[in-house]
C-alpha cells in the first residue's frame, strides 16, 4: 500500500473491501451543540521563528497556551472591525500607520 491504509493494487483493493462491513440500520446522529456553544476548528499558521518565539513568552507571562492567545487576539481583531461606530478598526490604523515612512529633509 503507497498511503497508510489505502489500496494501491487490485489485490490489496480486494482484501480491503474484504475488511469492510455494511449495515443496514441506521447511523445515530451526533448530538446537537448546546446553545450559545461552537465547534473550534483546528488551523495552521506558518509563523517565523521569531514571532512564535516572542508569542510563546507573552502567553506564558499570561499563562495561556500560544493557541488562546492567538484566538483571543483574533476574536479582539473581528469585535474592533464588526464595530459598526469605526470607519477602520484601530488594528488597521496603527498597521497603516507602521508603514509610513518619516520624511528626512536636507538640512
């Protein structure tokens, strides 16, 4: 098999269907989520070793995992933009902001 578990080959096909077993009853449904409660979706993020190492120490100064912190931010972020009262949210300023450059004139 090329994959963990998968078929590569009509004889390892076979035996896999082989190992299968079908029923005719019917599948129970997973329980619905509590009001107000949410799914949390696992996502990946490429950071540079810097970053993570500096977003590593400011969640253990708070003790919270990289993770918490990160989502915590996230859902700050989102509130600042859903506010309906700001043209830009304050993160969009100060990122506008950092990228202007000083003027530097001739003395």
């Amino acid at each position: 098999m090329s994959e963990p578990g998968l078929p590569s080959s009509r004889e390892e096909l076979a035996d896999f269907m082989d190992r299968l077993s079908f029923s005719d009853e019917t599948a129970e449904a997973p329980p619905r989520l509590p009001v107000n409660e949410d799914i949390m979706v696992t996502t990946s993020i490429r950071l540079p070793l810097g970053l993570h190492s500096r977003l590593k120490s400011l969640a253990d100064e708070r003790r919270v995992g990289v993770s918490t912190l990160l989502r915590e931010w996230a859902e700050a972020a989102v509130a600042d933009i859903d506010d309906e009262d700001q043209m830009i949210s304050l993160a969009e300023a100060k990122r506008a902001l950092s990228r202007v450059h000083p003027i530097h004139r001739a003395s």
